[in-house]
C-alpha cells in the first residue's frame, strides 16, 4: 500500500520556521555536505534571519522540508545576476520523508514564484555529489549552466555547479 500525504507548501509560521532550521541543518549533516560546527551550518540554521525568503512543505502539522526563496534584491542570492532572475537555495527535505513529493512541491513553488514575478529564469548551485537532486533539477527541466559555475572565496575547494530553468 502506497502512503499518500497532501503536502502543503508555503511561508511558515514562528515554529515551523526554527523547525526549518533545524531539518535543513539535519539533512545536509545526515547527506555529509556538513561538518557539525561549520560556519555554512549557522547560516542555514539561522532562518529568522531569512524569514521573508523561507518556504516550508508541510504534511499536517509536521515540516517535510524547507527552501530559502531569492528573488530579484534578495540578498542570499549567489548565482543569479540580473533583475530578471530568481534563485533559490538551501533545499533540504528531512531524511525520513524523502521520495514523498516534498522537494519537487518546493522547486515547483519558486519556479511559480517565479512566473507570478514575471522573472524569465530561476537559478540555483548545488554540489557535484548532490545526483539525486541533479536529476530532480533536471526533470523540472533545469539544465546545467557551467558558465555560472563558482568557487566560494571561503571555501576554495568547493565548487559549486549552477543550473537554469528558462520560465
């Protein structure tokens, strides 16, 4: 038997945004992309700061997952350049609820938040390693753009891959 679940995605409320936090930190620890006590794992945890820009998947009274939204102004963008362009980043879904439908409710709300916005692409950057998100990515119909592609000046080692969703 299949579990179904209606999930629900929009702006969270007090509680839901520090559960966000929480399972964004969580999954990118449990997936390795995080070494506990890592400076990136402050800013991901730190969603009060980001209020305005965070979107939670929910199924009843439980978080599945989270996404930082960057609209054009918006300063967490990283890979996106003009004003005609939004990003997202910070995609995490809590690890027990994974191949539910969280992650592809989430891009699938920015890429209409996107569209409301009359943007004509939305960006993100993820992590060679991150395959399984690469083909999520790709069956929304991003695709890879290597000429965006960015090394963080704190992290030197890290590269990040961008990719692109014409709307």
């Amino acid at each position: 038997m299949i579990d179904v679940i209606t999930i629900e995605v929009r702006r969270p409320d007090a509680a839901e945004l520090h559960a966000a936090g929480r399972l964004t930190v969580a999954a990118y620890v449990a997936d390795g992309h995080l070494e506990p006590g890592d400076d990136y794992g402050d800013w991901l945890a730190d969603t009060a700061a980001r209020a305005d820009d965070v979107v939670v998947a929910t199924a009843g009274d439980e978080v599945l997952g989270a996404v930082t939204w960057c609209p054009p102004g918006s300063p967490h963008r990283e890979v996106a350049q003009a004003d005609d362009e939004g990003e997202f980043r910070a995609l995490a879904v809590d690890p027990e609820h994974r191949g539910r439908g969280a992650a592809r409710a989430l891009v699938e709300a920015c890429l209409q938040r996107g569209r409301e916005l009359g943007l004509t692409s939305v960006w993100l950057c993820s992590l060679a390693e991150m395959t399984k998100a690469h083909r999520l990515y790709e069956s929304l119909g991003f695709q890879r753009a290597p000429e965006r592609d960015w090394v963080p000046h704190d992290a030197p080692d890290l590269v990040l891959l961008a990719f692109c969703r014409t709307l």
